[in-house]
C-alpha cells in the first residue's frame, strides 16, 4: 500500500495543493490508528493497517516538493538533502521509541504527532509555484512575502519565471497524462515497482507472504 499511496502522491497532490495533501495524510493517519486502536477481528486491523501504509506512502512526495518550491535556488539544494537526512533520523527515533514505549501505546503516539501536526498547519505556507500554476498569483505574491519577507524585491520576478516555465511546459506537452509516460518517469517507477514486488517473495516463488498482516493476526491470537 506505500506504493499505491506513492503513486496517487504526485497527481494528488497537484490536484489538491502541496499543503492540503499532506494535511490529508494526517488525517488518514489518525483514522487509520483509530481503526487498529479499536479493531477486534483481523479484517478490521489488516484495514487499518493497510490505510497507514497508503497514508505513509502518500506522505512521501508532497513535503519534498514543498520544501523545494518554497526555497531559494541556492537554498533548495541543502533543504533537498536536510530534508532526506532528517527523514532517516526520523526512522531512527521511530526505532527508538518502539524500543522505550510499550506496544499498547504506539498508536496513541502515532495520533498525537498527527494532531500535533495539524494544530501546525495554519503555519505552513503554500506553494507559491502550486498557486501561480492554478491562477492565483495574488495569493503567490503573500506566500512569497511571507517566505521572503517584506523588503524582499524580487516576487514579480519569481512569479514571471513560474509562469514562463509553466507556459514552456505546457506548450512542450500534449495531455497531462504526457509526464507519465516519459523515461525520466517510467524507469524509476519500474525500479520502485521491482523493489517493492521483491519484498517477502517466498524462495519457491510464491506469492506475497505478507508478513506484517499475519505477525498481527498472531499478536492479535496470542
């Protein structure tokens, strides 16, 4: 389910805004924890299970392209790379905490960064590039003041080269299907599709195993 999440995570996010989708994901993960958290029969908990893993994949290419679009050229570069850093350091405190709080409250810490999450929200700008692409360039401009402050000189100029980029985009392509069906595209989705397809294959070619379904469905016996 990453990889479904990850593969409606581009489209949607463009349909819905850098910002809202992430905001989205929030919210399918505390529906998905409060699912787990009040599950007694595994058809309920796999559910649960499979939204938070939609949700999480899902999550994965709007805070990149957020981080990208609201920073500088010379900045976007270093936020790129804090931005995967902080991510794997992220992994490691999950790890972390896994190994400090019990079990039975896992999914309640899981809802509280959410919410927490939420509550931040109204301090997240949108993205300035999302906003002149749909049309609305007066919203671009308070976005741009916000991120760059108020003396800062150069908006016109950030707005007129989102649009002759959009424009030259636009006029290079034929539908906006196009994008998927480039190589720059299909070889890396290729490259995830195998990766993923390969987790849990049985040595004797059997399909998926689904670990992580049946040590629940053991925990839930047990």
């Amino acid at each position: 389910m990453i990889l479904a999440g990850a593969l409606v995570s581009s489209p949607l996010s463009e349909w819905l805004g850098r910002k809202r989708c992430l905001i989205l994901v929030n919210l399918l993960q505390i529906g998905s924890c409060i699912l787990m958290w009040i599950a007694y029969t595994f058809p309920i908990l796999l559910s649960g299970w499979l939204l938070n893993g939609f949700s999480a994949g899902l999550g994965i290419m709007p805070s990149y392209t957020l981080v990208s679009e609201i920073s500088t050229i010379k900045l976007r570069g270093v936020f790129a790379n804090l931005n995967i850093l902080y991510s794997n350091y992220g992994w490691l405190l999950l790890f972390a905490v896994n190994m400090t709080i019990p079990p039975e409250y896992l999914l309640l810490l899981g809802i509280t960064l959410s919410v927490l999450f939420l509550l931040l929200s109204p301090f997240i700008v949108y993205s300035p590039h999302w906003l002149v692409r749909n049309g609305k360039i007066k919203k671009a401009r308070e976005m741009l003041r916000i991120l760059r402050g108020p003396e800062y000189a150069g908006i016109e100029e950030e707005i007129n080269e989102i649009l002759a980029a959009t424009k030259k985009y636009f006029r290079n392509k034929n539908g906006c299907m196009d994008r998927w069906t480039t190589p720059q595209t299909l070889i890396p989705l290729g490259i995830v599709v195998t990766m993923f397809g390969s987790i849990g294959l049985c040595g004797r070619g059997a399909p998926l195993n689904f670990y992580g379904p049946r040590k629940i469905s053991l925990m839930i016996q047990i």
